[in-house]
C-alpha cells in the first residue's frame, strides 16, 4: 500500500460530447457551450458577477417603472450548472526537475460541447441578450443563447 496521497490527473476533454445538462426546460434561456473546452473558478465567478449586477439593475429598472416593490418575486434568477470540483496542479516557474508533482494551483470544470452554462429564468430576450453579450469576452471558448420553447 502507499502511504503518499495520490494528486488528480488530468483527462482530455475533448473526447465526446457529455449528455448531461443537455436538456431544456420550458420558458428559459441558456447559454451553453459550442465547444469543449477547461472552465476555471476564478472564470466562473467573473461570469457570475456580471450576470447577477445585470440581473439586479433590472430589477430596480422594473422597480422604478411599476413603482411597486415585491420581495417575493425578482424579476430574474440564475442558475449555475457547474461546479469547479477537479484541482488543477502546477510547479513553480524556475523550479528544477523532479521532486514530484506540483502544489494544487486553481479548480476547474471540463466542460464539454452542447453543456448547458448558465440559466436565465423569468427574464425577457433583451435581458438575456444584453447577459450573453456581458459574459461573451469572459469565457475562453465560443458559446450560444438558446431558448427552451418546449
């Protein structure tokens, strides 16, 4: 038996499409993944970030013009379909050869082509737009808005 702790090892994320999270539900917008590609956390809470400062200025935006304030139901909400759960490692720059694999550097997410990212529910088409075209620049490979009608 070993007495070292095993370090994750990293696997190719290109290999096929993964089947889950692939599906819609009715009366909300998507965006999702046209290619595969590695998701960090520091990338997903960037996305995060802007997505939510977008959903809240929609809502005072709505609050302003109705004139009424109704806790019980925003006008948006997000969903996250990710977590970064796999520990990417590196070794130090300048380090020499040797002495084992590196200290755990940043978590990631493999996702993989037609993954749905994010969800947008209760939002109109200009609001999901103006979402998509926000986190557009903030993720390393190209992604689509969809919308599930059915």
């Amino acid at each position: 038996m070993n007495k070292y702790y095993k370090k994750f090892h990293r696997f190719n994320v290109a290999l096929g499409g993964n089947q889950s999270r692939q599906k819609f539900t009715n009366g909300s917008f998507f965006i999702r993944a046209v290619q595969s590609f590695i998701f960090k956390k520091t990338q997903i809470d960037a996305c995060r970030k802007v997505l939510l400062k977008i959903l809240k200025a929609e809502n005072k935006l709505l609050e302003k013009k109705t004139g009424l304030y109704n806790n019980n139901k925003a006008f948006g909400s997000l969903k996250i379909c990710l977590f970064p759960s796999y520990p990417m490692s590196e070794k130090p720059k300048e380090a020499r050869m040797g002495k084992g694999k590196g200290a755990v550097a940043y978590f990631y997410f493999p996702v993989a082509r037609g993954r749905i990212i994010f969800e947008l529910n209760n939002v109109t088409e200009r609001v999901a737009l103006s979402c998509f075209n926000s986190i557009f620049p903030k993720i390393p490979s190209r992604i689509r808005l969809a919308y599930g009608k059915y």
